[in-house]
C-alpha cells in the first residue's frame, strides 16, 4: 500500500507545484523537487523491501532513482553559487542522469532475452533528433555531438524496453510507458534549451519536462514491485 501511496504522492506534488506556484522563486522550486524525487525514492524503497524476485534488478532501479535525487538537487545548485560554478553543476548533475539511464539499461536488459531483430530500434531517437536540428527546431550548436550520443542512450533505452515488451508481462507494460515519458521529458527538455524562443514557453517547462519525467520515475519505482 506504501509504494502506491508514495507514487502518488510524487505526482500530486509535482501537479501542485506546476498548477499553484507557476510564478515561484528558485527556494519554492527546490523545495517541491526535492519533495517530488524524495517521494519517488521512497516508492522504491518500499517496494525494493517487499520484492521477493531479483534483488539485483530492483537494486540497479533503486539505485538509479537514488542517482535521480542527487541529480535533481545538484542541478539547482547554480541558483545558490557563484556563477563560474554553474557549469560545473550543470555537467555533474547531467553525468548523474546519464548514469542513472545507464543503470535503467542494465536492469531492463537483465530482465529480458536480447531480440537482435529489434536492434534498428536503437537508432530512432538518434533518427528524429537529426530531424529536429536539420528543420531547426533545435539549435544545440557546437553541443550537437553531446546531444546526438545522448540520443543513442535513449534509443538504448528504449530498445531495453522494448525488449521486454516482448514478455508481455505487467513489469514491461510499466517500464515502457514510464520510458516513453522520459524521453519525451529529456527532449522537451533539449527543444526547450536550445529551440526556438516560442518553445521555451512555460508550458513546456511544466507539462512536457517536469510532469512526464516525474510520472515516469514513479512508474520506475512503482515497476519494482512487478519484477
């Protein structure tokens, strides 16, 4: 009953966050993250503590939500430093997301046979984010390389769900809606910083980043429970 009601607690969080305190301050903004991921935490957690089915897969879930916390609290680090720090929280924090799809991977991937013939899966985030810079929706700049071997990551992600979609079994069915909503958060995200002014708009920031990748962080976490 824990872990459903910490899930759902992540979202409702994030839900009052974006609907009540759209003109918040840099604290506010922290404060509710934080409550947001530490939530999604505890839904892992609890549901790590009621798994009786591979421990190792749900430790690599829980410990690449437990990754996400210190990520999303180092990457608000900037608004409470010295500007020439900015960077370097910025980078760290985007290490920590990128280890922690990393260790998605390596669960997801363990969890199910590898189908060779769905291995063209892998290049389709890669695919649509050339489309994206070519029509120039986005604009990374001379972060184009950083960009595109991020979107090889998440095509790597979403060929390991993919995967295990193949299992038709509840836990895939989880994972694969929770990845989809990650990817389309990351490349909100993406169009967001570094898309046209009309893009970066609050509803962007708000519906298509923060809510779908805090639904699927809870999905994640809530995922353990069906391993």
């Amino acid at each position: 009953m824990l872990v459903y009601i910490f899930a759902t607690l992540t979202v409702c969080i994030i839900l009052i966050r974006i609907l009540f305190f759209k003109n918040h301050n840099p604290a506010s903004g922290f404060v509710f993250k934080c409550l947001a991921s530490l939530s999604f935490c505890l839904t892992a957690i609890c549901a790590y503590i009621n798994s009786n089915e591979n421990k190792v897969i749900s430790a690599l879930i829980l410990t690449s939500l437990v990754i996400a916390l210190a990520g999303d609290i180092i990457l608000t680090m900037p608004n409470y430093s010295r500007q020439e720090y900015s960077n370097l929280f910025q980078t760290v924090g985007g290490v920590a997301f990128l280890l922690g799809h990393l260790l998605y991977i390596a669960a997801f991937f363990l969890n199910s046979k590898f189908f060779f013939y769905l291995l063209p899966v892998v290049f389709l985030l890669p695919l649509i984010y050339c489309i994206l810079i070519k029509t120039k929706i986005m604009s990374p700049g001379k972060n184009v390389a950083y960009i595109l071997a991020y979107s090889l990551v998440l095509g790597v992600l979403l060929l390991s769900v993919v995967n295990n979609l193949m299992m038709r079994s509840n836990f895939s069915y989880i994972i694969f809606v929770a990845a989809l909503l990650f990817i389309l958060s990351d490349t909100s995200l993406f169009i967001y910083v570094y898309g046209k002014e009309s893009l970066g708009s609050g509803f962007t920031a708000n519906y298509l980043i923060l809510l779908p990748y805090y639904i699927a962080q809870a999905l994640f976490a809530l995922s353990i429970s069906f391993i």
